[in-house]
C-alpha cells in the first residue's frame, strides 16, 4: 500500500461517499470510500460513474506499484474497469503477504 497510509485522503473519497460498497455477490459492506469507488468501477457499476480524471488514474498506478509484485507499467493503458480491479488484486495480495486475509 502507498506510503500515504490507510486514512490518508484519496482523489476518490467524494466519489466513495456517493456510493454503498458492494463486497462478493452483490452484499453491501462497510468499507473506506476509496475501496467503495474502486468496488463500483472494478464491477461495472449500474450507476454511471464519471471517467477517471489523470489525479485518479495516478493514484491508482501508485497504489498498484506499491504493492511487491505489481508494476504500475502493466496498467498504464488499462480501462478504468481494469484499473480499479488491479488495485483491488494488489490490496489483496498486500493483505495476504502481511498475514491479513
């Protein structure tokens, strides 16, 4: 994860305020804004979400390169669709090498 840390704000907290977090199969779950925008583009969300401004899409490049094992070039070009779920995959494997999930 990016040095800023967990409560750090994000160029996508106005955004995650605006939307209820859906976790697995469509069940709603408490999560920081960030992870809420980054759940709603990574499923597609019914609600049309605006595209990723270049703030955003660096945000999420860095918070991909933060992570061991991701490089934040694979991504350069991606959809925001593919964007968001690659910084979901690297929290993912960020919580998984500290033990977390």
């Amino acid at each position: 994860m990016s040095s800023a840390g967990i409560g750090a704000p994000t160029p996508f907290d106005t955004l995650g305020a605006t939307l209820s977090c859906q976790c697995g199969y469509g069940d709603l779950c408490v999560c920081p804004l960030k992870e809420a925008a980054m759940r709603a583009y990574a499923s597609g969300s019914r609600t049309p979400l605006p595209a990723m401004n270049s703030e955003q899409r660096d945000w999420c490049l860095e918070e991909i390169g933060s992570v061991e094992g991701h490089d934040r070039k694979d991504h350069d070009y991606s959809t925001d669709q593919h964007l968001a779920r690659a910084v979901l995959n690297a929290w993912t494997d960020y919580a998984r090498d500290k033990g977390l999930y």
